[in-house]
C-alpha cells in the first residue's frame, strides 16, 4: 500500500502481538502453518497425480511447494520469471550486492503466515526506513516549496500534529478502530465479525475521500489535503482517495502500514529459495525432492496461452511452446486480468458472477526509480546547522517519495529517487530511466540546492512502472466502492462445493484473489486456500486436530451483502 500514520493503539509487551487476522475472514493461517500435524493429506491412490499451477509469484510457487509436500506433482508455468512483483534487480557494471526492489520492498511484521516463509528458507529481515521511523536517520517533508526537517513527528509544526490527531479521531468516531483493533489482537472471532458486519454494510459505498470529508476532524480542506499529500510514515494518501474506505480499513486494523522490515537477501530470494527447497517432512516423493527436481532440467513451463475446459471437467492448458496438457486441477495465482486479455479462456471456466467480478478489479498503478551511489553521502553532516544532508524525502513535488537505503557508511548505496502511485504514476510512464532520472535530480535539487546527488551517481538509472509489464498491468488490486461482493466471490471461490459440478477444478489464487491486497501475506493466504481446496478436489481432507480455511468457513465467513 501506500502510506501509514501513528495509530490510536500502539502495541506493548502486553498487548497480543497484532496480525492479518480478518477482519473479512478471521482465520488464523499462521496457526495452520506452524501446526505439527500440517496441511492435510490425499488419498495414496492419487500420489503422483498432476496440478497445473499458473504464475510464478509467491502465490503459486507457495501454491506448488505445499502440494508438492502432499504427494501431488505440481506442474509451474510462467510466463517471465519467478518471483512475480518479489523483483529484485542489481545495477549493471556495479558491485553485484546492490540491489534495487522493483516490487514489495517493505512487509509488516503483521504479516506472520508471509514470516513463517521467510523463517522457513533462512532469510534475514531489518527495519525499512520509512519516513519518520525510529531507525530513519532523518525526514525531509517538503510541501508547497517548505520543507521541514524531521527526526521525530514532534520536530514538525503543529498542524502536522494536528493532521495525524484528526487522523486517528476519524478512524475512532467512523470505524471503531479502538475495538477492531483489540479484537483482532486478542482474536475474538465474534467481535471482529460483529464490528467488521455492521462497518461492510454501512461503508461499502462509501470513498476514502468521503470518509475523510464526514468527519468533524477533517472538516478543513487543508488538513486533507496535508494528510494527502503527506500524511505520515511511508508517505502521503491522496493516491488511495477514490478507494474504498474498507480498502483503508483493512490496513490500519491490522498495522499492515507500520513497523516495516525490509529482506536484507532481497525480496525475490524467498520464491528463488522455495523452488529449490527440499522439505524435511514429504510424502510419495523421495527425500531431496524439491519444485525444480520435478521439473524437466529445473525449468518451468512458459507462459499459459489458453485455458478451457474438456471432457470429464478437466482443466486443458496450453502454454506458448505448444504443448497441450490436460489437468484434473489446475490454481491460477497471476493477476486475474490476464484471464482477460493474455490468455485465451473458455467461458465456462468460471460462472458468469465470477467473470464480471474478474473484469471489474480495478489495479493501481505504481513506478519506482532507483541509481546507484558511491557511499551514503546523505549522512554527512552540515558545518553550519549540524543536520544530515539528505534526508528520506515526503513531498508533492514530482519524486512524492524518495528514500535512502545503505548498508553501512563505506559501502557504494541505492537511492530510491522517486516511488509513485496512480496518477503520479503515469505522468512518469512515457519517459525513459534517464529522462524520469533527470527529472528526479532537477525535483530534488529544488529541496536540496547544497547537494551535488549526480556527482555520487556510479551506475545507470532502472525503473519499473508495472502498469505498462504485460503480465501484471498494475501493481496490485485496490477494491473501488461497490465492489465489496465482487472480492467476496473471488476469495470464497476456493469453496468449490458451492460451484455446480461442471465449474469446478480450476482454483484462483493471488494477492488480487485476496481482501488484502498489496500484501504479501494476501498471496500467502490465498495459496493456502487454493491448497486446501485442490486437496478436497482429490478426495483429501485436514487432520481434526489442524481444520484448514475451508473446515471452518461456514463459521467465519465472509459479509454477504444482499446481491437484490
């Protein structure tokens, strides 16, 4: 997502550690990872049986390695590389750990069922240094050509204060945060659902912008606008304004827009990790068995280009080599509109409900631009007023948010110049790396006019702008009013008993499957259903000691709002 603010109930030693625990589905994936008697299991007469899973991501390799796990073969396409939006990109010519994050760069401890991954394959997290966090050396907010600089919020003029109070009111007076937040903490099941069944019903029409204009502390046009265009933590929110305020919800309830850690191996080592990871506990296949073994030399299969079902409701893909092969399952984890415009599709893969709400996903757009430097020259100090000379940058100039990533004061450094969103986005979208770059330097200059960034510069410019790569289109899914019952069919359709016979087999999975999207945990849990549902598929189930997101669904479901 984009931006965060102090919320009303900070966590203590006291407090139940907050998680991605609802509010539209309070289960608890975490617990179901870490659980001794694991995932389920299938019938041994349906061993070796093949999956197709579509996508690369994390969604789909998670999606494949746990199926895996339980005798299945998976079998992966995808059409680039994997990872998905876990990019990350080194500098060409330059020393070979430096690297840049083209997609999720920064993840909530909130996010424990993404964590138990990262745990799982030995990598290492710190603290991002988002704008005004306590391991940010410095903050630089720049608004109408002022800038002010930061080490905490209190170092800022009051009305900035005041923005972040008005902030924290809102959510208390229209969306009982104080509560939610408790309730999800202490996960109480009935009174997440209570809170969250009334906030659905009353607010699923209802903009951000609109929530904001409803509250007495937002009565003034310059608040909002200082809270959009600045906001606080990792920049400003004016981007998400036409979003649905559930959108919002969502992430503040659960912290998802604070206390970020950063991987320090890079984000895409985790899908790289897993596709060769060979699990301790497996079944049917050999011990050393990893995705790549069971893969023809280690590869996976290209892009899909056709999906339609054959007799018998199995799942025919045929992917861009030619290759034509038939599937009693098949889980799509790519951003659903490639269903859409990438891939030739049967219509009756899904019902028509389901179509419709593929076609209305609406996907923000997101670049980012980063350059190599020889040393984090931004920790030099001023002779004069003892600051840093650079700091990480929140502004409404052209950059919106620059941050600064170093591993230490003698070791060359990456400056993100510019992280955009929407709008921003797309005013960026016609320039080359070098072109978007030299605007970036002429922004920054105006900021800092004693600092010489291109004289640090030791390596070319690299930039993504993931509305314009063909097979993402748009960095993740952000629901629009109204489109609360369009995510509901998405994410339930792992439920398959409730699709007529003919339309089941083929299992959507993803971040934009899930209701928490921009998150890694959302491709996390969504896999995980996928998981679920392809083993009940082939006749399996769960231990009762460990019920996976489908045993317990009729207890947690989702809101149903009335279709009529």
């Amino acid at each position: 997502m984009t931006s965060t603010v102090p919320t009303a109930v900070q966590h203590t030693d006291a407090q139940p550690p907050i998680t991605m625990f609802g509010p539209d589905f309070p289960y608890a994936y975490d617990d179901f990872l870490a659980h001794p008697a694991g995932l389920g299991q299938i019938p041994a007469g349906e061993h070796g049986s093949e999956v197709a899973v579509i996508g690369g991501g994390l969604s789909g390799v998670i999606t494949a390695y746990e199926l895996m796990k339980m005798g299945l073969k998976p079998v992966l396409y995808e059409a680039d590389r994997i990872g998905g939006r876990l990019r990350t990109v080194g500098f060409d010519g330059c020393d070979p750990e430096l690297s840049a994050e083209m997609g999720a760069m920064r993840f909530p401890p909130s996010s424990t069922a993404f964590q138990h991954y990262i745990d799982l394959v030995g990598l290492t997290t710190r603290p991002f240094p988002n704008p005004l966090a306590p391991e940010t050396p410095s903050t630089v907010v720049d608004l109408k050509g002022e800038s002010h600089y930061a080490r905490t919020v209190d170092d800022l003029p009051g009305i900035y204060r005041d923005v972040m109070e008005a902030w924290n009111a809102c959510l208390e007076e229209g969306a009982d945060f104080s509560a939610m937040n408790r309730a999800m903490r202490e996960r109480d099941v009935p009174k997440i659902r209570e809170i969250w069944a009334r906030l659905v019903e009353k607010l699923d029409n209802q903009t951000f912008y609109g929530f904001l204009c409803a509250s007495e502390s937002f009565a003034s046009f310059r608040h909002r606008e200082i809270f959009g265009q600045v906001g606080f933590g990792t920049g400003g929110w004016d981007t998400d304004f036409p979003n649905s305020i559930l959108e919002i919800l969502r992430v503040v309830y659960s912290e998802a827009d604070d206390h970020h850690r950063g991987i320090v191996e890079g984000s895409q080592q985790l899908p790289l990790r897993l596709w060769e990871r060979t699990p301790e506990k497996i079944v049917h296949w050999p011990q050393g068995t990893s995705l790549a073994s069971l893969h023809e030399d280690g590869g996976h299969r290209p892009a899909v280009t056709r999906l339609n079902r054959t007799a018998g409701n199995r799942i025919t893909v045929t992917d861009a080599s030619g290759d034509i092969r038939t599937y009693r399952a098949a889980v799509f984890t790519a951003q659903s509109w490639m269903l859409l415009s990438k891939i030739a599709c049967d219509d009756a893969l899904f019902p028509i409900d389901h179509w419709t709400a593929i076609e209305r996903t609406h996907y923000m757009e997101s670049s980012k631009l980063f350059v190599p430097v020889d040393r984090p020259f931004w920790l030099d100090k001023d002779p004069v007023t003892g600051r840093d000379a650079m700091s990480m940058t929140l502004t409404d100039r052209m950059t919106r948010g620059t941050y600064l990533l170093d591993d230490g004061p003698d070791k060359p450094a990456v400056i993100c110049l510019s992280y955009t969103w929407c709008d921003d986005s797309l005013k960026w979208l016609p320039l080359s790396a070098n072109e978007r770059m030299e605007v970036m330097l002429k922004s920054l200059g105006e900021i800092y006019p004693d600092v010489d960034i291109r004289s640090h510069i030791i390596g070319n410019p690299v930039t993504v702008s993931w509305e314009n790569e063909p097979y993402f289109m748009g960095a993740f899914k952000a629901n629009l009013p109204g489109h609360y019952r369009y995510q509901r069919r998405l994410f339930t359709h792992f439920m398959q008993d409730r699709l007529p016979a003919d339309q089941r087999g083929i299992f959507l999975a993803g971040d934009d499957i899930s209701w928490t999207a921009g998150w890694a945990e959302g491709a996390v849990q969504t896999a995980l259903n996928a998981v679920w549902g392809v083993m009940h598929h082939f006749g399996g189930g769960t231990d009762p000691s460990n019920p996976g997101p489908g045993d317990v669904y009729e207890e947690i479901a989702p809101v149903e709002l009335p279709e009529d």
